[in-house]
C-alpha cells in the first residue's frame, strides 16, 4: 500500500489503544478495514468505548443517538454502512 504523507499528523489524533493495530495513523486503510466488518474505526467512539473495542455500528448509535450531532444529522454514514 501506499505510504500515508500524513501519518505524523494523523497519529497525533489516532485514539486507538489496540497495540499490536498496524493501521494506525493510516485513517485510509483504517476505514477500509473496519468498513468490511460493519464497523467505524476508534476515533468515532468516546474514550471509555474505544477501550472496550465495540466498534459496531449499534455502539456508535448508541453513544451519540439524542446529541446535537445525532439530530442535526452532520454525521451520514454510507449506505452500506448498516447495523445487523
């Protein structure tokens, strides 16, 4: 794969606490990864969700559903993003 030219940037905002995760900081191959398991990577959760590695799209919804970000529908996620 392509080297990230943003790697040192993007790993200063990385939040995933998953060690032996090769990806981090490569946000590109992160999505990807996550995307085919029905997922979002660990920068969409709260810190006390990240570390519990539940990054299902039910989680996600279940952290923000009732925000500001949740009923102003900033956050759209793709159609084939859809919880089982």
């Amino acid at each position: 794969m392509k080297q990230c030219d943003n790697l040192k940037d993007n790993l200063a905002f990385c939040t995933c606490t998953y060690e032996p995760c090769e990806r981090k900081g490569k946000c590109c191959e992160c999505l990807r990864y996550h995307q085919k398991s029905k997922e979002l990577p660990a920068c969409f959760f709260p810190k006390e969700v990240e570390k519990t590695y539940d990054r299902s799209l039910r989680r996600f919804l279940q952290c923000y559903k009732g925000s500001e970000v949740y009923k102003s529908r900033i956050m759209r996620l793709p159609d084939n993003f859809t919880s089982s």
